[in-house]
C-alpha cells in the first residue's frame, strides 16, 4: 500500500513557514519567492485536508492543527536529518549509538570516561541526549539510557552499575577554620536543595539520628550540577551524591562537613531494549561501562 506521506520539500516549508510565522520569511531561508510558498503549503493543506495557517489581511497564524503538526514534523525532519548526518559520516558503516543520560551523571561521572572509550573503539560514536524520566524505546530512537531508579523497566534489560551515596558539601569559607562540625550544627547553615528529591536533607537527617529538624528552608536547584556550583559560590551546604563532586572535595574546594552518609534505596542501572541485545556496537559499550563502573566501585 503506498504510504500517503506529503513530499519532503513541502514538509520543510510548512515547518519554516511555522517556525517564522511568516511566509516571506520562510520564502528568504528557503531562497524561495513568496509566491512558491504559498503555492507548497496550499499543496500541503490540499493533500491533507486540514487548513494550517490562518490567513487574515497580509498576516499568516498556524491554525490550532497546524501548531500540532508543526511539532511533530520539526522533531521528524530533525530526526531524518540526524539519521542522514550519521549515515553520510559513517559511510554506511553503522557504529553510532544513541544514548539517553541523566543530564549531571554525564556531564561529572560518564563524559570524563569517554575519551578511554573512543581510543579503544573509534568505530563507535556516542550520541548522548538528556532523559530524566523513564520512557518507551519503541517511541525513541534510544539504543540504550543510563537509568536512576529501580531495575524494572518494560521491555528492556537493566545492567546494575553502582549505588549512591549522598554526602553534603559545602565551601570551607562557611566553616569556623573550615574544621568539621557535627550534624546538629549542620541545621544553621543555608541548605540547598535538588528539585526531585524534597526530603533528602530529611532523610539525611534521621539517618544522622536527628528527627525533629525543620530540613524543608533553603534555595531548590533543578540539577545536581547547580547544586554544586552554589556550593562553590558559598550559597549553602548541598547534598549530592559523592561522585559528582570528587574532583572539588579532592582540591579542597568543596569540604564534606559531616561524616554522616545517606546511602540511597535506589541505583544507576543501563537499559537497553531486549530486542537489541545481538547489536554489537551496543554490547561493546555495555562492556565497556559495566567495567568502569566496576572499577568505580573498587575505589569507592
């Protein structure tokens, strides 16, 4: 059956029309005349039977169908022209691995790692988008994503990679002769808290023995990653796991102001679809990760 799918050119003007609002505009991205815009998303209305744009005097508004399909055909003409890039740089050849990463784990814990990857397999590239939410493969065109959370995630297999462990931090600067203080003490300094995770500083307070600490004040950062440049910019104390922050409490930058240590329920686990367990280039890198993460958990 032939797929009733409108031709590419007209799709493109369609979303550059949507994107600038304006016809003449798209027409000058495109190196169109005016005229020939108009006549492709005429074309493209007539095809599907549903008017996109609003047409009123000289201005042009997508209609409420055009803004959803305007959507949608952006992230598929990204789509296709991603796949087109990796195919024309490979040549054919495959070897590209899309993978979906909690945004602060790759940027602290996994990108640092990836220079060993690439000199051991240069026939393999990494493609890494930010994914904090668990999701479909089948919707996605993720090979595999590096999951925080429990093992259990449908269709796919999950290959344990280390636990967590929560430590607060803090610049010295916010401590008498930058000397430890005990967890009591602790509840007199700005906390800083991570946006997912309300009741960490309450948890890691019970966990220190203390029940009745009002642990809920203080600023909330999205990531954990601007946790620990409020850290560094001497806001608060922040708690984050302890390998995001290795390198500053190594150079003294960040001090652990408490001993105490909130050992997480949850892990870092890879996923990846069951249907994809024979791909080569995914089980190479599976490889790969489970012995860094190994030999993270060596020295931890």
């Amino acid at each position: 059956m032939r797929r009733k799918i409108p031709g590419t050119e007209l799709l493109i003007a369609f979303e550059t029309a949507a994107r600038h609002q304006s016809f003449t505009r798209a027409a000058e991205e495109l190196s169109l005349t005016q005229s020939a815009v108009c006549r492709q998303i005429a074309a493209l209305e007539s095809s599907l039977e549903v008017q996109l744009f609003n047409r009123i005097k000289k201005r042009v508004t997508l209609s409420e169908a055009g803004q959803i399909y305007a959507r949608q055909v952006r992230e598929n003409l990204k789509r296709i022209e991603h796949d087109t890039l990796s195919l024309m740089a490979h040549r054919g050849a495959g070897g590209v691995l899309e993978l979906a990463v909690i945004p602060t784990f790759a940027t602290r814990w996994l990108i640092p790692r990836l220079g060993d990857f690439h000199t051991a397999h240069p026939g393999i590239t990494l493609d890494l988008t930010t994914r904090a939410e668990p999701f479909m493969f089948n919707d996605t065109a993720f090979d595999a994503a590096i999951h925080y959370g429990d093992p259990v995630w449908p269709g796919a297999i999950a290959d344990y990679l280390f636990g967590e462990d929560m430590v607060p931090v803090c610049s010295p600067a916010l401590l008498k002769n930058g000397a430890p203080i005990a967890p009591e003490e602790l509840e007199h300094l700005p906390l800083l808290h991570q946006s997912a995770r309300p009741d960490a500083w309450r948890e890691w307070f019970a966990a220190a023995g203390l029940l009745n600490v009002n642990a809920m004040g203080g600023a909330r950062y999205e990531l954990f990653s601007m946790l620990v440049e409020a850290a560094l910019a001497e806001l608060g104390v922040a708690l984050v796991p302890r390998f995001f922050v290795l390198n500053e409490i190594a150079s003294g930058e960040l001090v652990v102001p408490c001993t105490t240590v909130l050992h997480s329920q949850r892990s870092y686990y890879l996923v990846y679809p069951e249907n994809k367990v024979g791909s080569a280039s995914l089980q190479t890198f599976c490889h790969w990760l489970r012995e860094q993460a190994h030999a993270y958990r060596e020295v931890v």
